[in-house]
C-alpha cells in the first residue's frame, strides 16, 4: 500500500494504490483483495473498478495470479473529519494454499488534517460593493487575517 505523503486535509480526494503480486512458485488460483476504508473515508473512484462495495469495504476479484505477476489497484477516496485513518487491505487466494500467510495484509495510517484550524480570523468588509459591468457581478474586498506564524 502506498499513500500520500503530503498533507490529507478534510474534504480532500485521496489516491493510493495496493500492489499485489504472486512471490509464490505456482499460479494462485480464485485471487481476491479486500480493502477495508475506515468510517472517515468515503470511497469515490476504483482503476480497475471494484467488483463489489459494502458499507467500508471494497472486494476486488483477480481471478488467477500467475507467479512471478503483480496487479495494482488505484483508489480514491474521500476524508471526512480530522483525526488518524487507518486503511487496511489483505489478499486471499480461496482455492490455493499458501505457506506464507505473513505478506497477505498490510496497513497504513493517514493523518487527515483541518485546514488552518484556529489560525483564520474572523473575514471583515473591505470596501462596499461595486458593479462590474465586464463580468455582470457585484464586487466586494474582504480582509482575512492569518493569525499562524
């Protein structure tokens, strides 16, 4: 799983993308990925599309994996409130053993952020408004304070 590495802020897109791929000597036969969004997320986009999507969890089928192949999925998805998310995914192969149960699940954390949260002070009028008769709308300054350092 790989995720953003620049700042997440609420009400921003995020895509991150899952890579899974066969280490293993045969082909892994009746392959699925399922991608768990926590309740801060909301899914918006899946390349390829996602077969199927049910409350927080995406289920992608890729059918037969040869070995030594790899597949990557793009996701995008929405943030909804501050706090830390962690996205989960894992991978299963329903009819094919494998002896290495370890690499079929990983996580991440994304820190989604509200924007400038107590740094923006109050918007004041800075002059009236004036018709612009080039663009057919009124016009109107305002002073925004940043009060961050």
């Amino acid at each position: 799983m790989a995720v953003p590495t620049a700042p997440v802020y609420v009400n921003d897109r995020m895509t991150y993308s899952l890579l899974v791929s066969n280490l293993g000597p045969s082909t892994a036969t009746n392959v699925f990925l399922t991608n768990t969004l926590p309740a801060g997320f909301t899914f918006k986009t899946a390349s390829p599309p996602q077969q199927s999507f049910s409350a927080q969890t995406l289920r992608f089928k890729l059918g037969n994996v040869a070995n030594q192949a790899a597949t990557t999925f793009k996701v995008t998805v929405q943030a909804n409130s501050a706090g830390t998310n962690g996205l989960a995914a894992s991978v299963a192969a329903t009819d094919t053993t494998d002896p290495d149960l370890s690499n079929n699940t990983v996580a991440s954390n994304v820190v989604v952020s509200d924007f400038l949260t107590n740094q923006l002070v109050v918007v004041t009028n800075d002059a009236t408004q004036t018709f612009n008769p080039q663009i057919g709308l009124m016009e109107q300054g305002i002073l925004l304070s940043n009060a961050s350092p």
